[in-house]
C-alpha cells in the first residue's frame, strides 16, 4: 500500500510539473496591440508599424488596433505600411478620428473600421498630381478596397476626380467620407464615441492593451521633422554661419553646420529627402564656407552657395511637403534675422569685413607726430645744407625743416614761414 501510494504521488508530482511546464512553455495570447497612426506618415511610422506587427504576430496577439488621427504623408511610407498589415496573421482593426490621404490607404487596410462622430476618411489626391501618379495610387486603394470587399469605386473617387461618385461628391472633386457617409456606404462598421467605444465593437474591450511605442531613433526623426522643429534647428544653422563670418573662429560654423547635419539627416531616414539633396547642401555649405575661409570679398561663391542651401533645404521636406517648407524656412529667415540683429551689441566687429579691408583703429604703440606749431616766425640757424631738406636749430631745439626748393648753405639764419603737421618749411632771413 505504501508503495503504491509513492508511485501514486511521483505521478501525480510527474503530471503537475509537466502541465505547469506546458503552460509556461505557451505563447502569451489573447492581447491586443494598439499602433499610433497619428501625426505625419513617414518612414518612421512604417518601421513602427512593421515591428509591431511582428511583435504580435510572436506574441500570438489577439488583434491589432490602428488608432488613425493623421493628415497624410508620404506615400512611400504608407503603402509600406498597407502591406505589413494586409500581409499580418493578427487581424487588423481601425478608430478613426481623421483619415486623409496617405491616412486613408493605411485605414482601408483594416477588416473593420469605426469613424468617430465628425471624423472623416478619403482626400487621397496625391502630390505632384500625375497621370502616372494618379493612376498608380488608385490602384493601390481600389485593389485594398476590394480585399475586404468594399466599394472599389469610391475607393478609387478618393484620389481620381476624374471618378464619378454620386450623391457623395460633386463632379471634378476629390472624395472624403463623412463618418455617416462612411457609414452607409459600407466602408466602416459604426460611428462610436470613443477607442474605448470602438474596442467594445470590435469586442475587445476586456482584452489587455500594448501600445506600440517608437524607438530613440524614430522619435528624434519624427521630432525634427515638425515644421516648427524644422525652423529652429535651421535658424541655428543659419545662425552659426553669420555669427562665423563675425568671429571667423571656426566655432559657430560648426556648430551651424551640425545643425544643419542634423536637419538632413533626420529627413533622410524619415523619408522625406535623399542623398541626392544632403549632396546639394553640402556642396552649398562648401562654397559658402570657401567664400569665408579661403578666398573673401567676391561674392560670387558666397551667393551660390546660399542659393543652393535654401533650394536644397526646401527639397528635403519632399514636394508632398512645400506648404510647410516654407512655413520652416520663413520661421527660420525671421528668427535669424531678428537673432542676428540682438547679437550684433555684444560681438565683435565684423572679421570677415576686416579681411577686405585695412583697419582704421590706432593701436596701442603708434604715436602720432608733435605739434610744432609753436615755431611759426620763429628765427633760428641751418645746421646743415638745406638742399631742400636739412637740420636747423632754434634756440636749443634741433629741427628737421625743408625750404621751398631753393639751396641754402649752413650757417645761413633761417625763418619759419610755414608748419605742415610734421613738415617745417623755412627761408633764408635777409642781411641786416
């Protein structure tokens, strides 16, 4: 009895352990991942929605929910984000408080969609608008449209003006659904409140959340990347390159050439520029730094390169991006000025200026010539031939002087008929 009561229990312990290992062996299930879509799409937020889907896919997550509040963005970027989510295993859901654009795409590649009252979906039309452009982009809508058998036709009215969609839009204009509109025209399950609303639709409302957060990275690029952002960090470039070109000391140059670095870079790796356009501020940034350093005063280097770094700064937002563009750089151009002018009170006199130029200031060893005024009249001996230039004396002073071209022998008595600065003119006196 007893021994069968042991091996009773080693089964039993036997049994336990392999069941708690079995469970500590299984995936986590059941989570929900929440992806941000909000602010501008870029690459950034495609490699975020790219890692997240992953993510998912390991934890055995039991849906993605895409929170979209954007305006748009590149293009680029959100149709790599279309296809991470069409291509993901966790099933894919939407709130939507706004989605234009680029927004729109990443939206549609949703199974299920909520708007929340007021919200609104489409305005897709892309920029520049291109008959291959066009054409492109409405493909891309129309063939995601048609995945979850929506309206492939106002999927397509929201890039295409061309594409008649009666009663939702006027003849000639791009499509934007209103949350009822969307609605009724099956692109989006209901209208709700909230994301906590929108949860309990898809119902997911006691499921544990996970928000998908940006890397270090990401963050800087998309931060940097703001317009606004955008404009300080070009107003201190702009900044180093004027204060060098008052202190010639190579500090503020660097110090505005890494901002500068810094703009670019950041709108490389979000998407929005190139090699191709950093290669353009470098040259810019060369000429202007050749005209400072190397070879001052003609100008012509010194414009160039100006004008190459403001086109070149323009283009690295993208042409999706001009409006804001010059909202940064007009930002930047006031700030500088304004900057600039505060600064001049407390810096040195211009050394680039002093570069072209001889100085006017005295220094402490130069010592101006005596006032000899006081010999004026005066009557005195040459000590010397005055052939025109010799020494006289005066009383105990001893005088260079000049006459007025005439030879004079030494000895001859002498007056002072004229005083120029350090120039003392005289003539020989008349006999007695």
């Amino acid at each position: 009895m007893i021994a069968r009561r042991i091996v009773a229990l080693v089964c039993l312990l036997a049994g336990a352990g392999s069941a708690w290992a079995a469970a500590s062996a299984a995936p986590r299930g059941g989570g929900v991942v929440v992806i941000p879509i909000t602010g501008t799409i870029d690459e950034g937020m495609a490699h975020l929605v790219e890692r997240a889907v992953a993510e998912a896919k390991d934890e055995h997550a039991r849906a993605i929910v895409l929170d979209v509040n954007t305006f748009g963005g590149l293009v680029s970027a959100a149709t790599e984000i279309r296809d991470a989510l069409l291509g993901s295993e966790v099933p894919v859901d939407a709130y939507v408080r706004r989605a234009w654009s680029a927004g729109a795409l990443v939206t549609l590649a949703a199974s299920r969609i909520t708007i929340a009252p007021g919200g609104s979906i489409g305005d897709a039309q892309p920029i520049p608008k291109t008959v291959k452009t066009v054409s492109a982009l409405r493909s891309e809508f129309e063939s995601t449209a048609a995945r979850f058998h929506r309206d492939t036709r106002l999927a397509g009215a929201m890039v295409d003006a061309t594409v008649d969609a009666p009663p939702y839009k006027a003849p000639g204009a791009i499509l934007t659904l209103t949350a009822d509109q969307a609605h009724g025209a099956g692109f989006s399950e209901a209208t709700v409140a909230s994301f906590d609303a929108a949860m309990a639709r898809f119902g997911l409302a006691g499921a544990p959340r996970t928000s998908a957060a940006y890397t270090l990275a990401e963050q800087i690029a998309r931060i940097a990347t703001d317009p606004n952002v955008s404009g300080f960090l070009l107003t201190i470039g702009f900044l180093g390159l004027l204060i060098e070109l008052q202190t010639l000391h190579g500090i503020a140059g660097a110090v505005g050439a890494s901002a500068l670095a810094l703009f670019f870079g950041t709108h490389v790796y979000a998407g929005f520029s190139n090699g191709l356009v950093v290669a353009l501020a470098l040259v810019g940034l060369l000429l202007i730094l050749f005209e400072l350093h190397v070879l001052p005063g003609h100008g012509i280097a010194g414009t160039l390169g100006a004008l190459i770094l403001v086109a070149s700064v323009l283009l690295a937002f993208g042409l999706p991006f001009f409006v804001g563009a010059l909202q940064a750089l007009a930002l930047a151009i006031v700030l500088t000025i304004a900057v600039f002018w505060l600064l001049q009170r407390v810096l040195p006199e211009n050394a680039f200026m002093k570069r072209l130029m001889f100085a006017g200031t005295q220094g402490p060893d130069y010592v101006a010539s005596l006032d000899h005024r006081h010999l004026l009249g005066a009557s005195g001996t040459a000590l010397s031939f005055l052939r025109p230039a010799g020494v006289a004396t005066f009383g105990n002073a001893r005088v260079d002087v000049l006459t007025e071209g005439e030879f004079v022998p030494a000895g001859t008595p002498v007056r002072v008929t004229r005083v120029e600065g350090a120039r003392i003119f005289v003539r020989p006196e008349a006999a007695p």
